[in-house]
C-alpha cells in the first residue's frame, strides 16, 4: 500500500505573488507620483498659457467696442468668454466711458458665483472682492487707441475650480491606468513565473512526494525548467535511480541467495531439457542426467569445466558461443542469455542446441553463478532449412530461366520497374539491350533443339562475363535475351557493351564437336527518352532490334536514330585513340608562363594534341572526356609524361632555362598503384630535378574523393614533385580539404579571366582566389590572360605569373625551342 500524503499549502505561490504584487505596486507608485507632478506642472502652464492667448485674442475686439463707447456689446461679449472659456472672472476698465461719466475708469465685468453661475462684477461687493484676490491666476492686459494713448485695461481671472477639476480627472485617470498596468504586469509575472520556475518546482515536489510504502519515490521527477531547475531535476532522479539500484540489488542478492537451492531443484524436476549450472568462482559445470542423455554420456562421465565444455561445441560456432556469454555477463545480467550453437555428441554427431541462462552477480559486478538449460532444436532446424530451401526453389524457379538460370521475364520486369523508379528519383537514365540471335532456328532445324539448348547456355555464360557488377540480364524465351543497365553514365555507355557483345560473338560456339559461328542483332532503348515505363522501354528495344536485323544483321541500333549514328562514331573514335597512341600520333604542345613583373619565363604547360590521319585534326575537348570515359587516358597521359620530359631534358642540358614543365594529369591516372614509381623513373631517366615537375590536378576531380586524393598527392610530393590546382574555383571545393591538399600553387581558371577587368562578379572571384593563395602562403598563376588590360589588372590585384595568348599560344616542340631562345635573347 502506498501511503496518502497530503499536499501542503503551496507557500512558495503565496511568496511569489507578494513579491510581485509589492514590487509592481512600489515600481508604480513612483512611477504614478512622478507622473503626477510633472501633469500638475503641465495643467498649471497650460491654464496660464490659454490666458495669455484669451487676453491676445480679445484685446482688439475689446479695444474698438471701448473706443466706440459700446458698453453693452462689450458687456455681452465679456460674458460669452467668461462663460465659453471657462473663466472665472473678466473685467474691462473703460477709461473712456469713465471720463464721460465723471470717473477715473468705468468698470465693467462679469464673475461666477457660489454655484459657478456667471453674474455681474460689482467693485463694491467685498466678497466678489476677496474671490478675486484668492483668485489661482490673474493676468491683465493695458488697451490702447490708435494713438498709443491708454483707454483702459483687460483682467482675466481664472479659480482653481478647472485646474482640479483637470487635477481630479487626471487623478482618476491615473489610478485606472495604474490598477490595471499593476494588474497586466502582476499577472504576467506571476504568468512567467509560475511557468518557468513555480510549475517546474511544483511538478517536481508533487512527483518526488508520490512514494511507495519504503519512502522511494514511484516517479522521475520531470526535467523542465531553467537550466538549474533541470539540473535539480536530474540530481534527484540520479538519487532516486542509485536508491532503486541499490534496494534492487539487496533485494536480489537476498532473494537469490535464500531461494538459489529451491529454484535451482525444481528446474531440475520439471524440465525435459538439460540443465547446467556454472560455479563461475570454482569453475566447475553441474549438468543434469536430462542434458547427459540428450548427448549420450553415462551419469557424471560428461566435463566439467568451461573450457572441456567449449571443446565440445563445433569449431565454426565457439567463438559465437564465448562472445555471447562474455557479452551477457558484461551486461551485468541484463535481459535473458540466450544462444544457438551445434555441440558434439558423445558419438561424434552435431546437434543443434539452443541454450539459454540467467546469472547471479556479487556486489562487486562479478558472476557468481550462471545457471540455464539446453534444449536440442536439430528436428526443428531440419524441418526449416527444408522449408527454406523448398520455398527458395519455388522462389529461384518463379523467377528464373530453367535453362539457363537467367532472370526471367517476370523478374527482368520487376527489376526495370524498380530501376526505373530509381532513375526517376535520382534524375538518372537506363539503359534496356535487347539480344536476338542471327539464325537461330536454322540450328534448331538442322541440329536439333538439345544441340540448340547448349548454344542457348554457351551463350548466356559469354553474356554474363560481358555485362558490369550490377547490370541485369534475362532470358525472355527461345534465343532472346536483354540487358538491364543501371546508373548509365551516358546514352553512349551502352553501345560499348553492345559493341563488346557482337565483338564477342565472332568467336564459334563449340557445342558436341559442333563449331558453330553466330551473330546477334541488338536494340537498345534510354530512359527516360525512349520511354517511361517497363512496356514501352521492352517494346522500344524490340523495334530498335528489327532494325538492326533490316540493316544487314550483326550490329545494334538505338531506338533513336541519331543515337545510333553518335554511338558509331564514339567506337571509331575511340578505337583511333588506341591505335592513335600507338602510332604516335598524338603531339605534344606547350605554352609558355610567364612572370609579368620580371619578364622571364617560369615554365611552361604540356599540352596533347592530335591530328588523326583518318578523323583530321581533333580538338581535346573532344577525345579527352572519351579518353578519360574509357580509360584510354592513362596511356595517352604516359605518352605525353614520356615525351615532354624527354624534350623538356633536352631544352635543360642545352641551357636554355626552362623553368618548370607542368603537366596536367587526371586522377585515373594518379591513383595508379605504379603511377609514383612510374613518375619517379621517368624523372631519373630526364636527369633533372624533381622540383622541376609540376603535375597539374583540376578541382573538380579532387573533390570526388578527397580522402584518397591527399594520400596520393602526399606520396607524389615526396619526390619532390610539385602540385598545382587547376581550374580553382570553378568547382564545389571545401577550405577544410582545401588547406590539407599538399599543394603549393592555384591556377585561376580561364572563365574568370575574361571578363576582366569589367565584369564585377570575375573581379570579386579572382580577389577572393589570390586573397585565399596569398593567406595560404600558395603561388598562383592565371591562365588565359589574352590582352595587356587583363595582365594589368591582374598584377595590381597580386597575380604576376600568366599563361595566356597574349604571351604565346599553344605551340609545338619545335616554335617552343625557337621561342626559348628568342625570349632568352630579348629579355
């Protein structure tokens, strides 16, 4: 039972809200005080302002009703402004109408009584008299005549009747505006407050105050609040939580040892299984005659220790068995052991046991005793794999081609329409082979459908060595096949298996000492160009497959036709490449770099051209990306290496100072495993200086894998070797991988070169790349410098070192030799 607390007056409210209500009320007060007098002063100009302006305003009327002797218009006019203005007297003395009636002045004016009315001023009333002289504020005005001659004067009286009034409302006012500003912020404190520091405290009191019959708290406390609160919050519940451990581990160790016996006995007795019980301090196995039996051991004639016990179980499964015991008794008996392995019987068969165990631990962590049973799960595992494996060939056969193992159409469909769901997200295209053989019924007709299945099977073996890692290939029935290429890297890509496979199929089948020769037709389709879904992507490389067999057989066609073309001339290109290399009909160019500010020439740039006896001459950009897609590029960048140093060595024995040779690599060729041993021999064979050697690495390449990159670059640096980073700025770079690049200069790429010195946005980019090499202690050089415009302003900006056609354009080894001496004779 729990016990029932009653929860107490929450005082730390009540203090809370007196403090609030007693501050806010202190803060107001003066607040309202303040504002009280400086009110008061305000009313108090204000009356006396709006005097002066009534003695402005009436004067002239005044003085023209005196000078015209109108003592009732006046008279009259008076009491509108006394009654209008709310003044308390107005009085005119009418020097004028004195004169006519024998006086020093007549006096004329109107005053409010007892009861604020407006009455006529009587100079021989002494009450009206005394009011005047206790009057809050008087003023006057002296009137004269065009003359400048004095006819008489204007008094304005005001009482203090409107400055209380005005006082009084004020007042009221005030206090309204302080009772409910005091309220709005008593109740938005005590609103915060109660929020963010009385409720957490209050969720923590009424959770910690709900406790079991031993005082221990049934909840956590909540963690909200400030930062102190929660931090309170968590102590407490760390408190709680020990306690708990520690109540929990009494209670346990008591339990355990008083019923350790009993528990242990009837396990014993009402089990089938073998029991086992592990002193973990004496090292000794008790097993039951249960477990003996189950392994074919006589009474007491099985090990007893761990380690005789482990030997039994089978050697593929007992580093699995140790693990899992270590990873229990680490767990301090958390949870259930339990594990599946195979132990030997006594007559040398396996049987599969699952095991399963609890632990008992001393205060100090360490098992004391682990005590569990074994049940022989052999017949049930059996019963399973059969399932499996049945399920799994009714699986394989629903899917697959008999014949060949190949997926069958149903699978190749349900692949396409997952990859096509893929290509679709990730903005990717496909590519969908369809493979017809040349002929194939006249081998059915002629050497019967057994010879005509083993052509079927030789076939399907050549077609899966064709295809990559991932791709897909199906056998739809009779000699037709497709292939599935996912993540293509162009529409290009797929021509080259196409081409693989008819080159392929040159080769006889040989097939019951029958050679037989074969061809194929194939039709490719793209997603998502030639269609979008499973349908149409089969029918369009169906279509594009007949085409092929109309054109003469033995060769592929794309659905589209220009695609086809642009896939044959990329094979004869690519196949001149090779042979290109070769026949070396790849020349070398160079183009100088030089150092605007001294005049000399610093190096210079190997640069390949070719001009193919067969396509004419080819700009880079259109071999290179071929070459680097095919892998051409580590022979063609070989070749180039090979040759430029060469004449590079040449240039130096002859003295003519070339500064350095820079070379542009790409990173297919630089993770090579050969490549620094490569580079490190062609250097020795120049005779020059590694520190002559600069490989050129563009950004873009380096940021593919930036982690292997380094690692390259840090050996290639050790020889020596000097790096640059080509084409900066152009690509998605981070500062991070920036700065641990091994690199010692950035090459400001072309694009941003020639805007300058106009263009705002090149401006700023080339700034920020020559701040970012100089605060990295880099070089840096512009390429594409083309007009003395752009050389200026780049050297204001901090680039002194240019390669560019204003200095010299691409030229061959020859021009360059010419072009070294000349240089060397002008400068």
């Amino acid at each position: 039972m729990f016990k029932t607390i009653r929860k107490p007056i929450n005082s730390i409210y009540v203090i809370a809200g007196m403090i609030i209500v007693l501050s806010v009320l202190a803060i107001m007060s003066v607040s309202t005080f303040l504002s009280y007098h400086g009110e008061k002063q305000r009313i108090d100009q204000e009356i006396k302002a709006n005097v002066q302006d009534t003695l402005l305003t009436i004067e002239e009327h005044i003085e023209d009703l005196i000078s015209s002797y109108s003592v009732n218009e006046y008279s009259k006019f008076i009491g509108s402004e006394v009654k209008y203005r709310h003044l308390f007297a107005m009085i005119v003395e009418d020097k004028n109408m004195g004169a006519i009636l024998g006086k020093k002045v007549y006096v004329k004016g109107k005053i409010r009584d007892e009861n604020w009315q407006v009455v006529d001023y009587d100079p021989e009333d002494s009450l009206q008299r005394e009011q005047l002289q206790n009057a809050y504020f008087t003023s006057e005005k002296e009137l004269v005549n065009n003359l400048g001659q004095s006819i008489g004067k204007i008094i304005v009286v005001v009482s203090d009747h409107e400055f209380h009034q005005r006082l009084d409302n004020l007042i009221y006012r005030n206090l309204l505006a302080t009772f409910a500003i005091s309220a709005l912020l008593v109740a938005t404190l005590f609103l915060m407050m109660r929020l963010h520091l009385l409720e957490p405290l209050t969720n923590i009191i009424e959770a910690i105050t709900q406790r079991d019959s031993e005082g221990l708290p049934l909840e956590y406390a909540p963690i909200k609040g400030p930062n102190e609160i929660r931090v309170l919050s968590q102590t407490i519940n760390h408190m709680i939580k020990a306690t708990r451990v520690s109540r929990q581990q009494l209670m346990d160790k008591s339990d355990a040892l008083r019923a350790a016996k009993e528990r242990f006995q009837l396990a014993i007795d009402g089990t089938r299984d073998g029991l086992w019980d592990w002193n973990a301090k004496e090292g000794k196995i008790y097993v039951s005659e249960q477990y003996e039996a189950m392994l074919g051991y006589q009474s007491k004639d099985m090990p007893d220790t761990l380690e005789e016990w482990l030997k039994m179980i089978h050697p593929d499964d007992v580093d699995k068995a140790q693990y899992e015991i270590k990873r229990y008794l680490e767990s301090k008996g958390q949870g259930v052991y339990e594990n599946t392995f195979r132990m030997r019987t006594k007559s040398g068969q396996w049987l599969w046991i699952t095991s399963r165990g609890k632990a008992i631990f001393d205060d100090e962590g360490n098992p004391v005793r682990f005590v569990g049973f074994n049940t022989d799960m052999s017949k049930l595992i059996q019963q399973q794999e059969e399932l499996k494996k049945q399920k799994d060939l009714h699986q394989y056969l629903a899917n697959h081609d008999t014949l060949t193992n190949l997926a069958n159409r149903s699978l190749f469909n349900d692949r396409l329409m997952h990859s096509i769901k893929q290509a679709q997200r990730n903005g990717e295209k496909l590519a969908v082979l369809f493979i017809d053989l040349d002929y194939f019924k006249e081998i059915n007709d002629s050497l019967g459908h057994n010879i005509g299945d083993k052509v079927i099977q030789s076939i399907a073996k050549r077609l899966q060595h064709l295809i990559r890692g991932g791709d897909t290939i199906a056998r739809l029935g009779g000699d037709e096949f497709t292939i599935l290429m996912d993540d293509l890297p162009d529409e290009q890509s797929a021509s080259h298996i196409a081409d693989r496979v008819i080159e392929n199929f040159r080769q006889p089948v040989r097939v019951d000492h029958h050679e037989l020769h074969l061809s194929c037709s194939i039709g490719i389709s793209i997603y998502p160009d030639n269609g979008e879904t499973p349908t149409d992507m089969l029918k369009n490389a169906d279509a594009a497959m007949y085409r092929a067999k109309n054109l003469g057989r033995n060769n592929f066609q794309y659905y589209s036709k220009e695609m086809t073309e642009e896939a044959f001339e990329r094979l004869n290109m690519e196949a001149n490449i090779r042979s290109g290399i070769q026949n070396e009909e790849f020349i070398v160019y160079y183009q100088p770099q030089i150092n605007s500010s001294t005049q000399q020439i610093i190096g210079m740039e190997a640069l390949v051209r070719w001009n193919s006896p067969s396509l004419g001459f080819i700009t880079p950009g259109r071999f290179i990306p071929l070459a680097i897609a095919t892998g051409s590029i580590i022979d063609l960048d070989r070749y180039v290496m090979k040759k430029a140093f060469k004449e590079f060595a040449a240039w130096i024995d002859e003295g003519l100072d070339p500064g350095h040779l820079s070379i542009n690599l790409n990173m297919k060729q630089l993770i090579r495993e050969d490549f620094v041993s490569y580079l490190s021999g062609l250097i020795e064979q120049g005779g020059f200086s590694a520190s002559c050697i600069e490989l050129e690495v563009t950004e873009g390449e380096l940021m593919d894998n930036p982690s292997q990159a380094i690692n390259v670059l840090k050996q290639v640096e050790s020889l020596g070797v000097k790096l640059s980073l080509d084409d900066f700025g152009t690509g998605y770079s981070s500062l991070s991988y920036l700065k641990k690049l091994p690199i010692s200069k950035l090459k400001i790429d072309k694009s941003f070169v020639d805007g300058l010195p106009f263009d705002k946005e090149d401006e700023a980019i080339v700034r920020a790349i020559i701040a970012l090499a100089q605060s990295l202690n880099l070089d840096i050089i512009a390429e594409g410098a083309e007009n003395l415009q752009q050389v200026d302003f780049l050297s204001q900006l901090g680039c002194s070192n240019f390669q560019g056609y204003f200095f010299s354009k691409p030229i061959p080894a020859e021009e360059m030799h010419n072009f070294l001496i000349e240089y060397r004779r002008s400068h």
